[in-house]
C-alpha cells in the first residue's frame, strides 16, 4: 500500500512552513493572503507565496483543490504544487493554475523568485473564482504529469532529476488563495536494469541485482515488459520513469551503451556493473565512471550484493 499523507485523516498529516509570503494554515485548508515578496516571470510583477510541507515525494502523486476569489484577466494570479524542493535558491517544479496567461502550465524555479514557464495549454478566461479546481501532480523518475478535474492537461520530461523532495504549494496573486483537501501519495521508485540477456548475466540479475534492488525500488528489465509497442520507445520511456539506471556493461553490447548513454544525457543516477579484469576493455567513455566490479565465482557473490546494496542505499536516501 503507498504511503499516505492527508489534511482529511486518512493518513500522516502534513506540516507546512511559510517561506515566502503571508499565509494561513488551520487543520483542513491552506490560505495565501496575497501578501509577499515581489516575482517576475514573463516581465510580470506579482506578489510571491511559497509554503513547503514536511512530506517528501520522489516517486507518486500529489493532489489538491484551488479556489481563486478574484476573476481571471484583470490581475495577475496563480496557484499550485511545488515538487522538488530544497531550498528557495535552488531549482524545483511547479504545476500551477493561471500561470503564464495560460489555463495550465508546469515550469520551474530557476534562482530565488524568477520563474519559468516550461509547458502551458489552456484559455486563462475559462478558469473561474466561483470553481474549485482540483490539481494533481504526478511524478515518476523524470516524467511529470499534471491533471486537472482528473483529466490529463500537460506532460514534460526534466532535462534533468530534480534536486530536492519536499512538496510545497506555490501562490501569486495580490489577493487570497485558498488550498484545500491536500493530499499524497508515495509509491516506491523505479530502477530500470540494462544488460545482455544471456548468461551468466541472466543469474547475475536474478541472484543479485533484481533481489538487492527490490529492497528499495520497483525493479524492472525490459523483457520484463508486457504489451505491444516499439521496443527502443519502451526503453527511452522505462529510462526517463525510473529513479536510477543499473548496467551489466562487460560485454561490448551497443545496445546496452545506448541505454547508458541515454541515462547518461538525463543526468539519471546510474551504476554500472562489470566482471573484474575486464576493466581494460571497458570503452574509453565510460572508464572514468565508478564501476562496481564483481568476480563471476559463488566468493564474488557476497561482494557485489554488498557493493550494490551499498551504492543503492546511498541513492535512494540522497
């Protein structure tokens, strides 16, 4: 069962901080009180909120209900979700209602106050201060999804993992914004494994990674994947929704290091495996990477669980 946080009881209850801006917080609701530092985005000038919770989320879902009090169109006004935060000068992700002069947009706080928008859709004029829109923002590896009334508006994938894990709600408008039946959902994170598929790196991955990984992550091979559809698609999509790639690269495989360098190109965590006194064959790219080197003998065994447990555990609680 996913791990729950709630503001309606039916899970651990969130704790929320201001850090920018005046805001009211009881049991159920959260208010912004149009009060804050002063923002820019889109050489737009507008009063700032940021509140962050202590409910970390790396890998599921986020959900909450805005209502606005004051119409669309004669002032600048946004409301939203804040995924990957750590702190105000570093860079996070935001969905957000009214943002950009659009419906619905994700973007990014790229220093301090200055925000950026990354993806938008939608006619600012249909929003309406009389509605309460319920927001829900998805996160897997460095895919994100936004829905709207449950219904899917934007994706994008980060160019890069996010930074931090903190969830936040971020507000800009000159008057209050109300957020209500806050809600997340955890789920475990991915790890996507690329090798040969033979042996004995079959029984590499059954004895060793699959089991050490599990403890941590939702593991996955691509032959484990059922369903039809391009296979290379199937591999870029597992790559960009898992929180860390894990490669057998001992054998020159071209297919195994253009899933590497593709993780690579995402700045996606990556650890690579390979049978000691191969390391001179290893391509001259990926030499200066750290390589959990293994002996393919039963002593070997014990040693490199260890060594990937170890490298896994340092991952997952970055």
């Amino acid at each position: 069962m996913p791990e729950q946080y709630s503001a309606n009881g039916t899970g651990q209850r969130p704790k929320w901080v201001p850090i920018l801006g005046q805001w009211d917080f009881n049991s159920s609701t959260v208010e912004f009180l149009g009060k804050g530092p002063p923002a820019t985005s889109q050489n737009e000038t507008f009063a700032l909120g940021l509140a962050i919770s202590n409910v970390p989320l790396q890998n599921g879902t986020c959900r909450i209900h805005i209502s606005f009090t004051s119409p669309f169109g004669s002032e600048n006004q946004a409301a939203g979700v804040v995924l990957g935060f750590r702190s105000p000068e570093q860079h996070y992700i935001f969905g957000q209602l009214g943002a950009a002069r659009s419906a619905f947009a994700i973007g990014e706080c790229v220093s301090g106050s200055t925000l950026r928008p990354l993806r938008t859709t939608g006619d600012l004029q249909n929003l309406k201060p009389e509605n309460s829109y319920s927001l829900e923002m998805r996160i897997s590896g460095q895919e994100i999804r936004m829905l709207v009334d449950e219904v899917p508006v934007l994706e994008h994938l980060l160019a890069r993992p996010l930074e931090g894990r903190q969830v936040g709600l971020i507000a800009a408008a000159n008057h209050r914004i109300r957020f209500s039946d806050f809600e997340v959902q955890r789920s475990k994170p991915k790890a996507f494994v690329v090798m040969q598929f033979a042996e004995p790196y079959d029984t590499l991955y059954k004895e060793v990674i699959e089991p050490r990984a599990k403890e941590r992550f939702d593991v996955i091979r691509i032959d484990q994947r059922p369903g039809p559809g391009l296979i290379i698609q199937d591999i870029q999509r597992e790559i960009e929704q898992a929180e860390i790639v894990i490669a057998e690269v001992t054998p020159a495989n071209p297919n195994v290091f253009y899933e590497v360098g593709y993780a690579h190109a995402l700045g996606k965590p990556t650890i690579l495996l390979a049978r000691r006194g191969d390391q001179d064959r290893l391509p001259f790219d990926i030499q200066p990477f750290r390589v959990v080197f293994y002996n393919d003998t039963i002593g070997g065994k014990g040693e490199v669980e260890r060594n990937l447990r170890m490298h896994l555990d340092a991952i997952a609680e970055r």
